[in-house]
C-alpha cells in the first residue's frame, strides 16, 4: 500500500532559536475545523484532530485535513471526514462492505469494517447488517432535527447495493467516477489511503454544492451530502432528503445521526489534554522545526521546536514529571526542565517569567511559566525540546514523541 506522507514549509515570520537566530516555519499548522451553523450540532472549538489510539490513525490525519481543505464549502470539515471513515471502515483500508444475503463471515476477502463497539451497540438496535450504516450511535444524537419517521417508500433491496471497498468504501462505479490520484503515482488505487481519502473529499464537496440547492429537503446540507455519499444523490431526491428512521433504507438515516453524533469527538482543543494527561506546551503554531540546518546555529541544527507564542502565553507541562531544572539557563534565558516517567526530558525555554520549582511534581497541564524572550532571543516564542538527559546535546525529535502521546502540533 502506497501512503503519501509530505509537509510543505511555509513561512510565518522570524522567531529565534536558543543560541541564535533562524527562520520559523510552519510544520503543521492550526486549521479551521468550526462546524457550520446550520448543521444542528455544537461546534468543536479546537482545531486538531484527535490522533493515534484516541481518535483518526497519525498516518491519516493530513490527509484528511488536506481533503477537506480542498472543498470550497467549509462545513466539510476534518472532522467530519475522520468520523464519516470511523463509521465507513473504522479506517481500515482494505475493508469491503457485505451484502445483505451474503455470508455473516468470509475468512477471505471480507471484512466486517465496524469496530467491536460498534458491532455491541448494533446488537442493542437489532443487529443490522455491517457495511450498512447501522448506526451504532444510535438516532437520536444532535442535528437529528426534521429528520422524523413517517410514510415508507417503496423498499430497495440492500442485497442490490454494490459491494464496496476501501477505507473511504467506494463501490467500482463511484470510484470510476470520484476516484483521484491523491499521491501522484500514476494509479487511482480505491485500497490506498492517499487515493481514497482526496477522493472523499471531493465526492463528499460536490454533493454539499447539489445539496444546497435543495433547501427544502429534509435535513440540513450536510446530513443530504452523508446521505447522498451512503445511498446515491437519486436516493435522496426519491425520499425527498435524508431517509426516515422507519421504512425504506432506515440505515441510512441511523448513519446519517452516528456521524453528526460523532464528529465532534474527532477533535480536541489545540494545547489541551488528549489522553494519558498529555498535552501541548503552549496554544499556538510550530514555528522552526527540529533540526533545521543554519550557520545561525552553533552546532548547524536547531535541537528543538519553536512556537509562535507572544509573551505572557501560559506555558505548561507536557505530562506527568518532576521538574529538575527551573530559572536561568544561559542562552536558553529562563528555563523549565522536566523528567518524565519513561526517562525522557522536556524543556522550555526563553521564558519570561518561571513558575516552576526543582523537585516539584507536575501533571500534563501544570502551569510551569509564560513565554517570553529571555536569554539569546530577539523576539518572543516558546523553544521546545525532548531530551534524553537533562542537558544541552542530548536532544531527540519532538514531534514524533509529541504524537506517540495522541498530540499534533
């Protein structure tokens, strides 16, 4: 399987690195995820997908954000995205969709997509069929409005509805006409992520535009485009919007709720906690990445990474430690060092003003200072190291540590 895994740099501006100066770039910056107004549900207010364990697979996340950021209409979300894959696949790439009168179980190419939750919860609701959209989350979650159960249409049979595939579960004839070269290589692969997530996306943007010229269908843009991405745009003219929770195509309508349920638990606070009690140091975005390369640096590469922060910005632990350095660090001006239970070290420099005493205990979160420009700095940021000892020379890289604990900058 070919997963596309990039970072374009853009710059932001000047920021300084603890023994000189260099020029901040962003390495994945903040995006904006707010739902829009008329989808019936609260808003996330952060602006991070949940990654790793807790919520959308690391390897992922770009993608998602990237395809969403594609569509001109903003109510296609990141999470929106992360939760319709959780409900299509549970973000398994090679899942296929089983027919109705198919076998409960094949050991060969047949996946059940559905996580062992959600097979539990679809027992409660009776036990409906995986590939399509039970609803584990039940009906009756937020932007359920309009959506109320009434006259039946005519039954389509589900054992007519393709066999779908992939993590984004597109059936051969959707992907012959959404399907993408996401990473440019020269195939259009429903069993790659880099493929199948821009190509979600891009079905998923054109059915919002054919949505919002229907106003007077049931349900808001974003629930017809769900519908439209689970049974066809025909379907949803034939039941007049979303499908109703009794009668013909019900599955449709328990998807429909389980994704406007779920898609606010796809994202988390930027520099709040994620899981485990870690977070973020700071709210702000990456500026100069680890180990870039500059005469400005005295050993050629800069050992940690900078956020862009003014001073005054509240600056906390990452997780749980015991602070073993706390006041002047030289070049670092003022500094917090923190060693954590799995051996490792976190610093923070240039602070303004510290917080933090040595022996201290702290939690994810503490508050440990505030930013600032202290030491050799000309301008205001946090500079952020992991450690494998407490001293200067022992740095590893920051970010993949930082998102082994669910965290991304």
């Amino acid at each position: 399987m070919r997963i596309a895994r990039w970072m374009v740099p853009v710059v932001v501006g000047v920021v300084v690195t603890p023994v000189s100066i260099g020029l901040g770039t962003v390495l994945l910056g903040t995006f904006d995820d707010s739902e829009a107004a008329d989808a019936g549900v609260t808003a996330p207010t952060g602006t991070a997908l949940k990654a790793g364990d807790v919520g959308v697979p690391v390897v992922y996340a770009k993608l998602i954000r990237d395809a969403a950021a594609d569509c001109d209409d903003k109510s296609l979300t990141a999470p929106v995205l992360a939760a319709q894959l959780k409900r299509e696949s549970n973000f398994n790439a090679r899942a296929r969709s089983i027919a109705a009168d198919g076998p409960a179980f094949d050991e060969g190419s047949l996946t059940d997509p559905r996580s062992e939750e959600q097979r539990a919860e679809d027992a409660k609701a009776g036990g409906k069929p995986a590939g399509e959209g039970s609803g584990a989350e039940g009906a009756d979650g937020p932007g359920s409005e309009g959506l109320s159960s009434g006259e039946e249409l005519p039954d389509v049979s589900r054992a007519e509805r393709p066999v779908t595939r992939g993590i984004a579960q597109f059936s051969d004839a959707d992907w012959a006409a959404e399907g993408v070269d996401g990473n440019n290589d020269g195939v259009r692969d429903v069993l790659d992520p880099a493929d199948a997530i821009p190509s979600q996306g891009r079905k998923m943007c054109r059915l919002l535009r054919t949505a919002g010229k229907h106003p007077g269908y049931r349900g808001t843009p974003l629930e017809l485009a769900l519908s439209g991405y689970r049974l066809g745009w025909k379907a949803v003219e034939r039941h007049g919007g979303v499908p109703r929770a009794s009668g013909a195509d019900a599955d449709t309508y328990d998807y429909v709720q389980a994704v406007m349920k779920s898609y606010p638990k796809m994202v988390v606070p930027a520099g709040r906690s994620v899981s485990g009690g870690w977070t973020l140091p700071v709210v702000g975005p990456a500026g100069t990445p680890y180990h870039q390369r500059g005469s400005a640096w005295s050993t050629g590469l800069h050992t940690g990474v900078d956020f862009v922060v003014p001073t005054g910005t509240q600056v906390e632990a990452i997780g749980p430690g015991e602070v073993v350095a706390a006041g002047a660090g030289g070049d670092y001006g003022n500094q917090v060092v923190i060693r954590h239970e799995d051996g490792t070290y976190s610093q923070y420099a240039h602070l303004s003003q510290v917080k933090a005493v040595v022996g201290q205990s702290v939690q994810g979160g503490t508050l440990i200072g505030w930013s600032g420009d202290t030491g050799n700095a000309t301008g205001p940021h946090l500079h952020f190291e992991m450690r494998t000892g407490p001293a200067f020379g022992s740095d590893i890289p920051p970010v993949p540590y930082l998102r082994a604990k669910g965290l991304i900058l």
